[in-house]
C-alpha cells in the first residue's frame, strides 16, 4: 500500500462512520472528538504528503486510524471496521527525508516508551469498561513491541507507522478515561 492511500482510506473512514452512541449521551461528545482528532490528522497528513514530507504524512495517517481503531473497540462507531494490522508500506522516502525519518523513529519510539510508563488504568477491576482500558494499554505495548521488532530489520518508515498508531491508540483511550496519567502530561493530547 502507498501512503497515498492509507490517507485515502483513513478519510474514507472517517467519512462513513456514524455514532453508535445516543447523541443526548456523554459518549457522543467521545465520538465527535474522536471523529475530529482522526479527520484533522487525516488533513494533516494530506498536507504534509502536498508538500513531499511523506513522512510526517505517515505518521499523521497512523496516529488518526489509532484514535479511529479505539473508537471501533469501545463500540463508539458503527459503519466501519478497524483495521487488522497496519497495513505494509511499499514505498520508500525521497533519500533527503532518510535522516528525518530516522530522527522521528527514534524520538517517537522514546516518546511513546515514556508514555506507556506513565499511564495506568482508570476503571476499577469490576468496571465493565475495564477490559477496554487493558485492551487499549495492550494495543500501545503491542505496537511498540512490534515497532522495536520492525526497526531492527531495517524498515524504519513501517515502524513509525506501528509507533504512530499505538499512541494514537493510547491518546485515544485517555480522552476516553479508561487511563489515567500519573506522569509526564506534556507526552499526551488531553
């Protein structure tokens, strides 16, 4: 897949979904945020890709399907799917991006190593809405666990991806107050 077209499919989405949530309940102004954060990051990306920075382009597609893929998981939204994996990325960066690329890799795989460290789950064990905050926390692990894996062989643009949607995925599900930051705030979009 290009990074065109995760863009593509990352509005697409985020032009199809609807609310799975009553609009008179608190959980719809979840699912307007969320809507909001994965469509300014769709617009983002779109911008950064005009102006041949594919990659911040990508990394702004993968956060925003990150908070889309939260909303999926608490049952926010209705008329879409979330995605299974992140999808391969078959192209590679202009050779001037190569340094940014490695610099934005590092910084976000520090960044969003402090930020698992720093949350903790909100609800109390016997919160229905409990295991949503473990799965969310493990989406962020397992990404960045997945992101160690993926820049060891080499592929750095894939791996900020898989760093890029795991902390959307973590973002996502502190808006969503299933965690809560005990550190380090500044890591977070709250």
């Amino acid at each position: 897949m290009s990074i065109q077209a995760l863009g593509e499919a990352l509005w697409d989405k985020t032009e199809k979904v609807r609310p799975a949530v009553s609009r008179s309940g608190f959980y719809y102004a979840l699912y307007h945020e969320m809507i909001e954060m994965a469509g300014a990051y769709a617009s983002d990306g779109f911008r950064f890709y005009d102006e041949g920075d594919s990659v911040n382009a990508h990394a702004a597609f993968t956060y925003g399907f990150g908070w889309l893929d939260c909303g999926c998981l608490l049952g926010i939204f209705s008329d879409i799917e979330p995605l299974d994996e992140i999808p391969s990325i078959g192209e590679k960066v202009a050779p001037k991006l190569d340094e940014h690329l490695r610099e934005k890799t590092s910084r976000y795989h520090r960044m969003l190593t402090t930020a698992v460290e720093s949350v903790a789950i909100n609800p109390e064990e016997e919160s229905p809405v409990h295991e949503a905050a473990e799965m969310v926390l493990f989406k962020a692990e397992r990404y960045l666990r997945k992101a160690e894996k993926t820049i060891k062989t080499g592929d750095l643009l894939q791996a900020l991806g898989e760093l890029s949607y795991g902390y959307g995925f973590l973002d996502a599900g502190i808006r969503a107050g299933l965690l809560r930051v005990r550190k380090n705030r500044h890591l977070f979009t709250i």
